[in-house]
C-alpha cells in the first residue's frame, strides 16, 4: 500500500478559498515510484482530479474546492 503526505494550503481572506495537495508515493519499502497515477476525488460532488507523480515520486493537485477528498 502506498504511503501518501499530505499537505493542504488555504487561500486568504481577500481571496477565494482553494487548497492544494501534495503528496508523495512510496512502494512497501520506502522506494518512489515515480509516474504513478493518482486521483483526487471530492466526496460530495464526485469530480476528480487526476495527476501523475514526478521523477521523485511527488505529485501535486492544485485549485481545490474547500471539502472532503478521497485520493487513490
């Protein structure tokens, strides 16, 4: 199972609110995995947000909507 940090940033008051994620994949053994698809999806509307890892295993998904998110 993949490990995944997460990180979210809110947006200020002036400003709409959005958040970003950001995250890491990992393998059982701690190696990255770079290319790796992963996918966003907000619990209440069901829109999704597929991205893809870079060459060290992280990936962002950036203009998120204040809510829950599943992210596999």
């Amino acid at each position: 199972m993949a490990k995944f940090v997460l990180l979210i940033c809110a947006g200020g008051a002036l400003f709409a609110q959005s958040a970003e994620l950001t995250g890491r994949v990992t393998d059982p053994s701690g190696a990255l995995i770079p290319g790796a698809s992963v996918e966003a999806s907000n619990s209440q509307s069901g829109v999704r947000f597929p991205t893809v890892t870079n060459s060290e295993g992280y990936y962002t998904v950036p203009r998120l909507d204040p809510g829950q998110y599943q992210v596999h």
